[in-house]
C-alpha cells in the first residue's frame, strides 16, 4: 500500500476509486472496502481511497474536543490491510470546502483516472453537501464512471457508524465498540516520562503521548494487549485523571501495566488494544488500598487474557 499525502504526487493510467473519512474504518467502511477492491481486482487497476485530514466536521467548526478515533497513518494501515492499493490522505481547508462536487471529481479524474467510485449510502460530496448520491449518478454519466452505492451495515439492529462508536467509547462500552470494529480498538503512542509514582507503588506504568484530539476510552481500567517490537503482552490500563493523587483537574492519561515485562520503554512506540472494561477509576483512600486494588485487577486481567484465544 503507498499512502501519499498530496495529489500532485500521484499519477495513474486507470482506476477504482472510494473517498471518504473512514474513520475508525468499521464494519461499515470495511464492506466498502472489499466493493472496491473487487471491482479493481475485475478491473486490473489499483484500488484508490481518497480520505481527509483534518476531518471535514473540525475544518467547519461542526465538532471539537476528542474527536478522532483513528489518526491518518493508521486509517492508512487498515486500508492497507483490506487490499487498498493506494491511500491519499487529502489536506481538507476552507477552500477544498467550498469546491462543488463537479470540481474536485474533476481534478481527480485528471490525475487518476478513476472508472468506478465506491461510496456508501450516505455519502455527500463538495460544497454544502451538495453532491449527493443523485448528483454523483448524473456526474457519471458526464465524467465516465460508474457509481456503486453500498448499503448501510447493521449489527444488533443499529446501524454501524463512526459517530455511534465515539458514543459507545464515551459509555465505555469496549466490547460494543470491538463487535462495530471487528478488532479490538486501539490506541497507539510515544512512551513519554511519567511522575514515576508507578514504580515506587511495585507495579510500574507507562505513559502514552496520544494526539490530543484522539477519542479515548471512558475513564476507568482496563485489560489490554500491549503491542511494542512486534511482541504482544497482556496489560492493566488506565485511562483517567488519577484522583488517589490528583487533587486539580488534569487532562486524561493512558497508563499502561504490562505483565511479565521489565523492561526501559520509554521513547518506544507502545499500542494498546482494548479488551474488556475492569471498572471506573475511583480515589483511595491511601495508596496501600490502591496497590491492593491494583493487584485484584491484574488477576482479574489475567483470567480474561487466559480465556481469549489470538487468531
């Protein structure tokens, strides 16, 4: 898969083409995915998602705060992962916002002469919104492609999307959240120096620099694998505000055990998949109380890691 962060950088004779957000790449993004794939597969050109970054909602003040449930090089990764050949992660502005629909298919069509776009069925496109899925039939018709519109994907009755994963990861409802994913969700980062309270307390911790924009969990503890030099442990994390010793508000960290591992990590790219939800973060009423509570989560994360079974 080559991911490229411009347009002028690319170039093809033919192709099968998806655009969207993508993320989290779920469920439904993914039977998108595989739509496009086998039509460039019965093509024999590559398969091509045009995405963007920052988030088209972040660029027109529609939403704030923790929004992204994946960053760009990992949106990339999945894709990858599906068989996507080719992933250009578009600069999204002010002025990409007010292109037409008609206007930006255009300039892709110049540069990679796409003859089938892939789109989901709730996909609108350019200024307002105003290419929507009508508007993408006419434009075929004009511009020489053909328009494949893929159903909604339901799990349990709902249907799958990026905003009901933000609210289930709000609920911390991790088991919801990995059934909508397919995976286990995931959180990656730079293992960043920490207080180092951890490892006076016998059970030390390590500390993830994520983007701050980056959707986390609701606060409380976690199981987890933690994957680090392409080896996977099993690890008790915490995502919260530490109020045993925070006494004023602070943002919320991600704190990783690892079991059975003593090793300097920091600086390490570190990435935690989540498992199941251990119960709230809650203050102590002294440390020994902590630690004890600590030790009972670490076995209950055991049990969990013992009965799951890594395909």
């Amino acid at each position: 898969m080559r991911h490229y962060r411009s347009l002028d950088e690319l170039s093809l004779g033919g192709s099968s083409l998806s655009i969207g957000t993508f993320d989290g790449v779920h469920l439904g993004h993914q039977e998108i995915i595989r739509q496009l794939v086998a039509r460039a597969h019965q093509r024999g050109v590559p398969a091509v998602v045009v995405t963007f970054f920052p988030h088209p909602d972040r660029v027109l003040g529609k939403k704030e705060g923790r929004f992204y449930l994946s960053t760009p090089e990992e949106r990339a990764e999945l894709l990858g992962g599906l068989g996507v050949d080719v992933v250009l992660t578009y600069p999204f502005d002010v002025s990409t916002a007010n292109l037409t629909a008609r206007e930006f298919l255009v300039v892709l069509k110049q540069r990679i002469s796409f003859r089938d776009l892939v789109v989901g069925y709730d996909f609108a496109l350019g200024r307002n919104r105003e290419g929507t899925v009508e508007r993408l039939l006419s434009l075929g018709k004009e511009l020489g492609y053909d328009l494949q519109v893929v159903p909604p994907v339901q799990v349990g009755g709902e249907v799958v999307s990026s905003s009901l994963l933000r609210t289930l990861l709000s609920e911390g409802n991790i088991k919801k959240v990995n059934q909508l994913l397919g995976r286990p969700f995931r959180l990656s980062g730079t293992v960043i120096k920490g207080d180092g309270r951890g490892r006076t307390l016998g059970i030390p911790t390590a500390n993830l620099d994520i983007l701050a924009e980056r959707v986390v969990p609701l606060q409380g503890v976690y199981v987890c694998h933690a994957c680090v030099n392409h080896q996977r442990y099993g690890a008790v994390v915490n995502v919260g505000i530490r109020p045993t010793f925070e006494e004023d508000p602070v943002a919320p960290r991600v704190e990783a055990h690892l079991l059975d591992f003593d090793a300097d990590l920091y600086q390490e790219t570190l990435a935690l998949e989540f498992l199941d939800r251990l119960r709230d973060e809650r203050r102590f009423p002294s440390k020994e109380a902590l630690v004890e509570q600590i030790r009972q989560d670490i076995s209950q994360a055991r049990r969990i890691l013992s009965s799951i079974v890594i395909g």
